[in-house]
C-alpha cells in the first residue's frame, strides 16, 4: 500500500513538472533584451527615436538605437549578467534621465527568462544639487511624519499589551484593515475620502471589540497563557493576511482623492497639504489618548488594571469593561495609523505587516506598557529610518532604527521611559 500511495505521488510530481516545462516559453529565437523609450511629461507618452543603448557583459560588447516606436532590441549570445546603459548625449534636448543613477541598469538573463525588458526613466530632469544639510533637513521632516503613523500603532499596541499582557503579532493586521477600509469605502464605493476615514477608523475599533470578544475574552476566560495567547495571534495575523490577499489581490491601491499633490515649499522642505494633515491628525489623535488616560475616569481604572488587574477588580473595577475599551481604543488608533499611511506608500494587504516589526521596534525602545514611552520610541525609530540614509542605502535604512534598538535596550533593558522592576 505505501509503496503504491509513494507511486502516486511520484507520478503528480512527474505531472506538474512536466506541465510546468510545457508552459515555458520556447527559446527559439534566444535569448534578448529589449525596450521602450517614450517622453513622460503631463501624464503623456512620446516615443523616442535614435537613442543609443548598449550591452556589455559575458564577453559581450553590442549596442542599437531606437526606432521611430521607441523600441529597441538587443540579441544576447547566451544568458547570464549583463549591464545595459543609455547614452544620454543622444536623448533630445529638453529629455533627460529623470533619475541620474539609472544610466546603467544592471540584469541577469537567465531560466526561464528569454526576454528582459528595460525601463529608464526618462521625462523633464528632478535631479538637483542639494547640500546635506538640506538633505538631513528634508529627511527629518519625514521621519518626524512616519514616526507619528508609528505611534499610532504603537501606542494601541503598548495600550492593548499593558491590560492583557498579550503580545499581539495580529496588530498589524488591524493597521492593514484600516487603509483597505478607507479605500473600499473611497475608491470602490465613491464616499468621499473625509467620511470614508472617519467610518474606517469606526470601522476599525469595531473590528478590535470582535477580535476581544469573539477570540481573546474566551481565552482568558479559560485560564490560556499568555505564550500560547500570542502563538495564537501569530495564526490569526497569517489568515487575515491572506485573507486581504484573496480579495483585494497584491496589488498596492491609491485613494481615489488627494492623489499626486504638489509639494508647498518651505525653505530647503517639501512637503504636500496632505502629509500635513496627516501630521495634524496624528498629533491630535495621540493627545486624545494621552490626556483621556490620565484626565478620564476611564484612563484611570486602565491604569489601575495595568498596574494590579487583581487588586482592580477587589477595588470595585470592572476588568472586562476596561480591556473591551482598550480593544476598540487600540483597534482605532491602529486603524487611523493605515488610513494616514495609504497616503504616503498607498494601500496594500500587507501594509501593517511591513509596519510591524518597526511598531513592536518602537513599543520596546520606548519602554512597554507604557504610553509616553510608545509615542517616544516611535519618534526616535522614525527619525533614523529616515535620518540613516544619508551614510547607508535606503534599502538597509531599517537597520539603522534596529540597531539603535539593541544599543539602547543593552543599557537600559526596560527602554527610555520603562520603570526598572524588581523580580522575584
């Protein structure tokens, strides 16, 4: 019997393998690169002819120009690495290379791709001579911006994490449901993009009681600990993403408003009316939550509950009520934190995944549990981010704000505004 169900699978592996080869491009007419030249200016396409592009590598030295379409293509003797440049002393006057350091864009040829297709970008030049100055000026404006989505995120987390102890991987996934709720709302259902924020963020709140009632109020019922509470959000944040994934696909979408803004100009900064208004929006919104922790009789019993959730409940507190709130409070400013952030890097199902590590990043630099330390630590993971790529490339930039994680929590192990504990 075994040997007959190990045959089986033998033969559907055979199968798909075979139908796999069978659906491969033909490589007769060989291996190429090839392309497309066109003027982008005002959203129109203009094909450029007499462009000269060449291909160097594998002892391989060709080059053509493009035809009256643009187009142009260049037969490869076999695959392998290649790099392809564009002669920019042949573009047209009044064309340029509207980002310098794509002259020489480096590929690789190789199964099962026969043909490679190459894009430079090419429009009315935005290079400009900036100082560092000007840079670090520039950069700290956006990381001051990003740090303020952080803390949005943060601070529901580090609120959620100091009533209920529970370390919840599946935060994310509340911060990807608020920007694809905005976006439903506004781009699929014609709501004007205001109301559709507002209705987002209520929408999200809603979304975090039914996660505190349906999964997480049970299990604390039953006594589940905290380790096996947090395997459980690590399951939850894997289905709702892939949950987002089958419905709204893994393309990245834009609000139907708002989109491609100009810049206003404020000496050596740029910066669009709505980054503005998302700043605005953040600090508010943290105030809120500030001030109602320690002004509110609300803020108060969650205090209590953070500190001693036994001695709360002998005091008279409700202790369900206070983390039902907390749950709504947390998924809201979750919510808020992705609706504000489809502006900067559009909606997607995996937005709040991406977030994450920064946010738990944030909450532990600053000190968990606590509030300040949240709304702290996300400004100061906010400003490297942004801050680190003037020395590092922008693709590492995430390890600037992580590594100033692991110097400061080898000081200071309970983060910058944490409370030293005693334990045992």
């Amino acid at each position: 019997m075994q040997r007959r169900i190990m045959a089986a699978i033998g033969a559907i592996f055979v199968a798909l393998v075979a139908l796999f080869a069978m659906a491969q491009p033909a490589s007769a007419d060989g291996e190429q690169v090839s392309g497309r030249l066109e003027n982008r200016i005002d959203g129109k396409k203009t094909p450029i002819s007499g462009v000269t592009i060449t291909v160097t590598g594998e002892g391989f030295d060709g080059s053509t120009t493009s035809g009256a379409d643009g187009k142009w293509v260049i037969p490869l003797p076999a695959r392998g690495n290649y790099e392809v440049s564009i002669d920019v002393s042949t573009l047209p006057e009044g064309v340029a290379l509207t980002d310098a350091e794509k002259v020489t864009v480096k590929t690789v040829v190789a199964p099962p791709t026969i043909n490679r297709t190459i894009i430079f970008p090419l429009g009315v030049s935005t290079s400009k001579t900036t100082t560092i100055w000007e840079q670090a000026a520039q950069l700290t404006v956006s990381g001051l911006e990003f740090g303020l989505l952080i803390a949005l995120g943060a601070l529901g987390l580090s609120l959620i994490y100091g009533t209920t102890g529970l370390t919840n991987f599946a935060h994310g996934e509340i911060i990807s449901f608020g920007g694809l709720a905005a976006w439903t709302l506004n781009a699929g259902m014609g709501i004007p993009f205001v109301a559709s924020a507002i209705l987002a963020v209520i929408l999200s709140g809603a979304f975090g009681w039914l996660n505190n009632a349906a999964l997480w109020k049970p299990l604390r019922k039953r006594g589940t600990g905290l380790i096996a509470m947090m395997i459980v959000s690590i399951g939850l944040a894997i289905f709702l993403r892939n949950f987002y994934l089958f419905f709204y696909g893994g393309d990245k979408r834009a609000y139907a408003e708002f989109a491609g803004m100009a810049g206003l100009e404020f000496g050596p900064v740029s910066i669009t009316p709505t980054d503005i208004v998302a700043m605005l929006v953040a600090i508010i919104a943290l105030g809120l939550v500030v001030v109602g922790v320690q002004k509110t009789r609300m803020g108060k019993a969650t205090r209590a509950v953070s500190d001693n959730p036994g001695l709360a409940s002998s005091a008279g507190i409700n202790v369900e009520r206070v983390i039902t709130v907390v749950w709504i409070v947390g998924a809201a400013l979750a919510g808020l934190s992705g609706v504000l952030l489809g502006f900067s890097q559009q909606v997607s199902f995996q937005m709040g995944f991406q977030l994450l590590l920064l946010v738990f990043a944030a909450v532990t630099l600053g000190g968990l549990g606590t509030i300040w330390g949240a709304i702290v630590g996300s400004l100061v993971v906010g400003l490297f981010l942004q801050l680190t790529t003037l020395i590092i490339p922008t693709e590492l930039k995430s390890v600037g704000a992580l590594l100033v994680l692991i110097v400061i929590l080898l000081v200071r192990p309970y983060g910058l505004l944490g409370r030293r504990e005693r334990v045992g």
